[in-house]
C-alpha cells in the first residue's frame, strides 16, 4: 500500500530503457490495491474533474473563435465587425494573427506559474481575465484598439489549454490521458456548434439599446467566463495528494508512483529545461501538431466564412457550422478511446489526419458550386482534422517523465504548434477566392495534414525500433518502453 506522503521518487528521472525502479518509501513496485478500486477511483476523479475542465476550455474557446462570427454577423446591412471598425481584409487578419503571437510567447512562463502557483488559482485568474477582455472587444471602433485587445486576449488564454493538459498529468497514467484530454478538447468542437447557432440568435438583437449584434455577441460571451472563475477558484481540485482521503488517496498514490507528474517535485531548472530542449525526438512530436495547428485555427475562423461560400447567406451560415463540430466532437471522442485502447497514438494520429487531408483535398477539386458535396466535404475535414489531436497529446506526454519536463514539453509542444502554427490558418482562406471555393485554403491545410501523417508514422516506426532495441539489450530486465 502506497505511504501517506511521497519522496521524490527515482522513477522521477526514469526514461525508456532504464528500470523501473522501486517507490522511496514503500520499496515496491507493484501496486497493492484490486481493479474494483482503481475504476472507483477513475470514476470519482472523471466526474470531478472532467466536466469542469472541458467546461472551462469550452467558455475559452468560445471567446476565441467568437470574432469569426462577428466578422460577418448581419455582413446584409453593413453591421458586421468588420465593416463597423472600418478595417480591410488585411487588417482584420493582422488582428486575428496578433492573438497568436501572443499565445505563443506566452504558453511556456505560464505554464510554469501553473505549478508554482497551483492550478485551481492561476486557471481562475486567466479565467476571469480573458473574460472580462473579449467583453472588452464588445466597445472597439477601430482596427488599432482591436488588434491590442486581441493581444491582450491571447496573453490571458496561452496558459489554459497547456495547463489543462499538464494537469491531467498528475491524476492520470499515461494510458489513460488521451481520452480524458480529448474529451476536453472536444468541448472546443461543441462550442464551434454553439458558437454558431449563438451567434444565430444574437444576429436578433441587432440594435438593441444602439449596439450591433456583434457588440453582444463579445458581452454575452465574455461574461460567463468572468462568473464562472469563482467555481473555478474554489472547486477544481489541485493534486490528489491533497485532495483525496483515505483509501482512495492510497490507491492514488500507488497508482502513479512510477508514473505521473508530482505536486512535490521541484519546480524546474536549467537542468530540467534543457534535458527537454534538446531531446531531439520531441521535435517530431512538435512538427506533427504544428502540421495540425493549421487547419485546427483556420476551422476555427473561418468556418462561417466557408460555410457563407457554400451557398448559404449571413445568418443561415451561422447556423450552417453546427453539424461540421458536431460530427468532430463524437469523432474525437471515439478516436481518442481506440487510441489509448490499443496503445497506437501514432497511427490513430496519422489516420485521423489522413481522413482530413482527404477531406480537404476533396473540397478544392470539386466545382465550386458542388455547395452539397463541398460542405459533405467540410464535415469531412473537421473530423478527421480535430480527431487527431488528442492522441498526438497523448502521445507527447507518455513519452516525458519528470514533473518539471511534462510541463516544459507540453507548453513548447502548444507554442510552437498552437501559437506559431495557427499562424498560417489566419491567411489562406482568402476572400476574393470565395466564388471559387477557397481553393488554397483547402490545398495548404490538405499539404499540413499530409505532414502529420509523414511524422506520426516516423514517429511510430522511430519508438518502434528503439524498443526492439532496448529489450534486446535489457538481458530479461524491466525496462520502460515508449508508448506507440
């Protein structure tokens, strides 16, 4: 049975190819507790945790990808964003892009307050803050005061998908993570369906006490995120050592003994950082959701432009881009199941993405006034292209170790990929190319796909070999293995 407390344990440093080594405390490596337990306890954690958190990543993705809406909500009378600020296509991208710039520089230093500071707390405090500043977008008038609030906005909203994931890292095995980190992610799909048919509604209210639709669009969005900070602050636990009692709390720790991260690790060093910075292989896990970022922020903004290429007008495309999110929240769900199931993150990833590029693909060859078969193609897309990222998740986290480097890893991997690689997605869907379908947004984000597909499979045939090597080489030892 796992001990009331935990040392630092060996294992915090153990890699593949090294042994798995016995608890500091206990001298065991197996866990003493039945699987009627271990379920018991996934589920009281699953139900405590899991709805909060997709909770919270569905408000912040709601708040993001909302401007997308409002760019072309009532575009019929001229009370678009857009056309209110008196910005070009141009510079409405520049204000879409700097969000991105934003959200990379700062994944990486948020990251690590979220361990310094406890998670509950600094979740709360972006919370509240990127709440509060898309209300802010509601009062711009010009292009200059949009592009700086969209700044602002990706300051407060970098550290929160990261940090979700590194969270999970503490109340999870690895094999156990995709799952869980997609069904948050997947509360980003069903708020691209929400946001949509929202947007559908509050296209309504446009006039309302003197304001266009988009203000209230930014005003109602924005203020659930601010209310629900309070829930945050004082209901997501932090780390099970903490927070769990009794027998399940032993069951906890036993469970990740060897594996999981640990409120009682030291925070990082130099050292820490650059064992992460310069293990090569992680680079291709980063490559691989960079090549996914581009399609992943161009859905995001865009899809209600698409769906207005499709044929359907100003608030029907609004309502247009529910089914397109629906279908990828079941998707990712089920697909990031399988992959955990069967220990294959890599070719579920490359899979999934090959659906994708299809998708895509489909959708440029085809005449642009195919509007019934390019919008099955759209759904297509978003499945295939949504659906591998959570395993891809997974996957980098299963394969780093220690507390301090889950975190680093988890932080460069989105900031690179979601900050950096969302980057592209603001510019190829170009509007003088709607009658014709948008071809090179179609064409780029089928080419990026086909790049995860490329990578995941190197990926999965790198960890291959080098665990055929490892057991070779252990002479019947135990050895940690890299997931697949």
């Amino acid at each position: 049975m796992a001990s009331d407390s935990i040392h630092e344990p060996d294992a915090e440093k153990a890699g593949p190819g090294q042994h798995e080594v016995k608890d500091s405390e206990t001298g065991t490596t197996e866990p003493t507790y039945t699987p009627t337990e271990e379920r018991a306890l996934l589920r009281h954690q699953d139900l405590t945790i899991l709805p909060l958190s997709a909770f919270i990543y569905f408000l912040c993705y709601l708040d993001r990808s909302n401007i997308g809406n409002a760019r072309i909500l009532n575009s019929s009378t001229g009370n678009d964003m857009q056309t209110e600020i008196g910005a070009t296509q141009h510079q409405f991208n520049i204000a879409l892009m700097v969000f991105l710039v934003a959200y990379a520089l700062f994944e990486v230093p948020s990251n690590i307050l979220l361990k310094k500071l406890r998670p509950s707390r600094w979740l709360a405090f972006l919370m509240f803050s990127w709440g509060a500043i898309t209300m802010g977008l509601g009062g711009v008038r010009s292009f200059p005061a949009t592009a700086a609030v969209r700044f602002l906005l990706g300051m407060a909203e970098a550290g929160l998908f990261p940090g979700l994931v590194y969270y999970l890292t503490f109340w999870y095995r690895t094999e156990e993570r995709s799952v869980r980190v997609a069904f948050i992610l997947a509360s980003a799909t069903l708020a691209g369906a929400f946001g949509g048919a929202i947007a559908y509604g509050i296209g309504h209210m446009n006039g309302a006490q003197g304001l266009s639709a988009w203000r209230w669009l930014f005003i109602i969005e924005g203020a659930p995120s601010c209310a629900s900070a309070v829930l945050v602050w004082f209901f997501l636990p932090d780390y099970p050592e903490e927070v769990l009692k009794g027998r399940q709390r032993e069951v906890a720790l036993a469970r990740l003994v060897v594996e999981g991260s640990k409120s009682s690790h030291r925070s990082m060093t130099w050292a820490d950082a650059k064992g992460t910075i310069v293990d090569w292989r992680l680079y291709g896990h980063y490559l691989i959701y960079f090549g996914v970022s581009v399609p992943f922020s161009s859905l995001s903004l865009f899809t209600p432009s698409i769906t207005a290429g499709l044929g359907y007008a100003d608030l029907q495309a609004q309502l247009m881009t529910v089914p397109p999110y629906a279908v990828a929240y079941v998707t990712q769900i089920v697909a990031s199941y399988s992959a955990d199931r069967f220990n294959a993150r890599g070719l579920h990833s490359a899979g999934f993405a090959l659906i994708g590029a299809v998708g895509f693909m489909a959708s440029a060859l085809l005449p642009p006034d195919a509007y019934l078969h390019r919008y099955g193609c759209l759904i297509l897309a978003s499945a295939g292209a949504f659906a591998c990222i959570p395993p891809m998740l997974g996957w980098l986290t299963s394969n780093v170790y220690s507390t301090a480097s889950v975190g680093l890893a988890i932080a460069i991997n989105v900031s690179f990929g979601a900050g950096i690689g969302q980057i592209p997605g603001v510019w190829i869907y170009k509007a003088e190319e709607r009658d014709r379908g948008f071809p090179t947004g179609h064409w780029v984000n089928a080419a990026m796909l086909w790049v995860v597909v490329v990578g995941a499979v190197g990926l999965r045939v790198l960890y291959g070999y080098r665990n055929r090597k490892m057991l070779r080489e252990s002479g019947g030892r135990e050895v940690r293995l890299y997931k697949l």
